[in-house]
C-alpha cells in the first residue's frame, strides 16, 4: 500500500468539505420543533452550568459537572459519576 501524497489529502479533504456542505451536515445545532433535549456538554473544566441549545439552563443535582479530560466531540462531556448525579429539565422544557 502507498501512502497518499499531499496532494490526494487536499483533494481529498475538499471532497469531505463539498459533501458536507451540499447534504446539509454543515450545522452544528438541530433545534426543531421535535427536538426536546440538545445538551452539546461543552464547558469550562469542573463547570455545572448545563444550558441546551434554545438557552435553557438545566439544574445541576449531585455534583454533575463538565470534564475536559477525555470529550468524544467538542471541549468537554459531562460527567456523571454516580447514580445521584443528573441535571434536571427546566420547568418550561416540555418532552411531549
């Protein structure tokens, strides 16, 4: 197998760019009228302000708190760290 020269990375890469912007993956946030719950979990190390995508800020029970120390996507995930922890929905968030 050879490796792939700079050239075939750029034309590549730019073959990802074009596919992500002609099919609509190019946004980060889906705040529709049926999606309930977007928490992106990025935040400050330690942080406990939980706030979705439409700026509700969720309550923080336990001590649930974002952690920079090993994210899957973004800055940070959140941490839950024993069956105590969880954030709680704002009053005005309805899941039906």
């Amino acid at each position: 197998m050879r490796a792939l020269g700079i050239k075939s990375i750029l034309v590549l890469t730019l073959l990802l760019i074009s596919f992500i912007a002609c099919c609509g993956f190019a946004s980060a946030a889906v705040d529709d009228s049926n999606t309930k719950i977007l928490l992106h979990m990025d935040g400050a190390n330690a942080g406990t302000v939980f706030t979705d995508e439409s700026g509700k800020t969720w309550t923080v029970g336990g001590n649930a708190q974002f952690s920079t120390n090993s994210p899957k996507f973004g800055t940070a995930s959140g941490l839950f760290n024993n069956s105590s922890v969880h954030v709680q929905r704002p009053s005005a968030v309805n899941l039906i």
